[in-house]
C-alpha cells in the first residue's frame, strides 16, 4: 500500500451492526480495532453497554474497551489521549486503525480537535478572587505550583489573570492546564493518515426501532438487572457514579430501587435507546466528508475497500 496509511472510522446508530463490519474489515488486513464507545471503555459493564463477547474480544481485541473501573470517570480529552496514543502504535507498525463506535463527540474531538480549556465558570473564578484577596496572588501561585508546576513556571506570581485562569481549569476538570494542553495534539498523528469516514445506513427507521428493542430485551435476558446488582455491590460504587447514568443501567438503577415496575424499566430505557439513534442520525446527517454505506455487510465491504484500496 503505497502513500499514507488509511484510517478507518465505521460510525452509524446503536443496533445497526458496526462491530460486525468492523470484525469483517479486520479479518481482510492487518489492522487495530479501537473502540469509540464512551461506556465500553468501563470494566465489569459488559451486557447494558453491549461490548462483543469475551471470546470475540480474546480473538479480535478492541483497543479502550475495559480500561477503567465503573467508580471511575472518563472524559472527552482522555480518550482523544489515549485513541492517539493506540493510533500512533499502529502506524509504528503499519497497521490500519479501524475506529468503530457510536458516540459521536468523542469522533468530532479526535477528528476535528477538542476545545483546548473548560469554558469559565463565574462561581469557581469568584471562589479564586476571594481567595486571592484574602492570601494574595502570590500565595495562589505557589498552590498552582504545587498543583501545575509546569504552567506555574510559566506564569508569574503577580499575573492575576493567568494565575486564576490555570487554578479555574483545574477546578472545573480536575486536570491541570499542562496536561489539557498536551491531550488535545491530534492533529499531528492524524496528518500522517488518510481518513476514510464511512456511517452505516439503517435499512429503515422501522427496522432500527425494532434492532434497538430486540437488542435491549436481550440484554435483559443475558443478565442485565443482575450485572446492575453486582456492580452497585462494590465499596466504591454508588447510583450517582457517571457510569450508572449510562442508558439502561440508569433505568435498570431506578428498577432496583423501587422507583420504576419491570415493564416501565423496558418501555423507559428501550425509548431512551431509541432517542438516542436519533440523535446519533442527527449528528451523522450533518457530518462532513462521510461515505454512507447500506446496512448488507458484504455491500459495504466492497465499498470500503474501494475507496481505501485496502
């Protein structure tokens, strides 16, 4: 394959067949699968999130998926981090990477580059102020230096405005403005692909409505009500854990405590699904540069593979 190595995205709805395509693909070419699924990427939440089985993950690995603990938090900016951290190994090795998912921000981060900083904050920066007026901004420098050594050095112990600045991004996102700044360099890793965005076409509104439906039900007899239970079992874990607010395990959360009946559990987080692939048609809609493919696995082989040359 001569030139920049192409790199895949296979984007489309929840229940439309992406992991299947992307298993495909990855049986033609020496290639990486990474995951671009913002509730995958926790261990233990293996039925609600719909994760390929074990075998199927033993056999054909998915790269973030199973990466952090359900108690955890994970971020837009951590996984442009670590998705460019798994792209730049696979062009060591000349590999394809195969992006495949359904949550379209963490795609639109990586491929159109992530807002530098957190949007200010008026009550934290007030918070700052204060502080300041009590302390003195060179008492609030020497904390930064103690949190962020790195912007610290760079800033000086009278300069309010910056010194408040770097305190107020690590308020809002627990992160210092160091290390925001070297997650958010994309674009130099992307430079040395060729990007290929392909979306995956629902056969009909009708049939995906019905995909998400069979898909949560089986996900209710595979176990999803007790998988809920031994995660909230944890010493760590608690309902108000980011994870829990995921669709289905928030419903399945509400079941649990008595909030919701069996049947209101299945109606609530089967509309939720489908809301959801709505939204996620929206955002596909309006995407640039995206080569719609039918919903027939073979179909969208050949199109892939004549436009990649793969």
């Amino acid at each position: 394959m001569k030139g920049k190595l192409p790199l895949i995205t296979i984007m489309g709805p929840t229940g439309v067949g992406k992991t299947n395509l992307v298993i495909a693909l990855s049986s033609l070419v020496p290639s990486d699968i990474i995951s671009v699924d913002s509730v995958q990427v926790y261990k233990k939440m293996d039925i609600g999130s719909g994760k390929p089985s074990k075998s199927t993950l033993r056999k054909f690995p998915h790269k973030l998926v199973n990466i952090i603990d359900p108690w955890e938090t994970y971020s837009t900016a951590l996984f442009c981090a670590d998705s460019t951290k798994e792209i730049n190994k696979s062009h060591k090795l000349e590999r394809i990477p195969l992006l495949v998912g359904g949550t379209m921000l963490y795609f639109k981060s990586l491929l159109r580059g992530i807002s530098k900083m957190p949007k200010s904050n008026s009550l934290i920066r007030k918070k700052i102020t204060d502080e300041a007026k009590l302390k003195g901004w060179p008492s609030l420098h020497k904390n930064l230096a103690v949190l962020d050594p790195e912007s610290a050095s760079r800033i000086h112990p009278n300069d309010a405005q910056r010194i408040q600045r770097a305190l107020e991004v690590y308020e809002i996102s627990n992160k210092t403005m160091s290390l925001l700044q070297k997650e958010n360099k994309t674009e130099e890793i992307l430079s040395k692909y060729k990007v290929f965005q392909f979306a995956i076409k629902p056969e009909s509104k009708e049939q995906l409505r019905e995909n998400v439906k069979e898909r949560f039900l089986k996900m209710l007899d595979d176990g999803l009500v007790k998988e809920v239970e031994r995660l909230l079992s944890h010493r760590e874990m608690d309902t108000e854990k980011v994870s829990m607010k995921s669709i289905g395990y928030r419903q399945a959360v509400e079941y649990l405590e008595g909030k919701i009946s069996y049947e209101e559990l299945i109606y609530k987080a089967i509309n939720a699904t489908r809301q959801l692939a709505k939204r996620q048609m929206t955002w596909l809609r309006s995407w640039q540069g995206l080569i719609w493919i039918p919903y027939e696995l073979e179909s969208s082989i050949r199109i892939i593979k004549s436009r990649t040359k793969i």
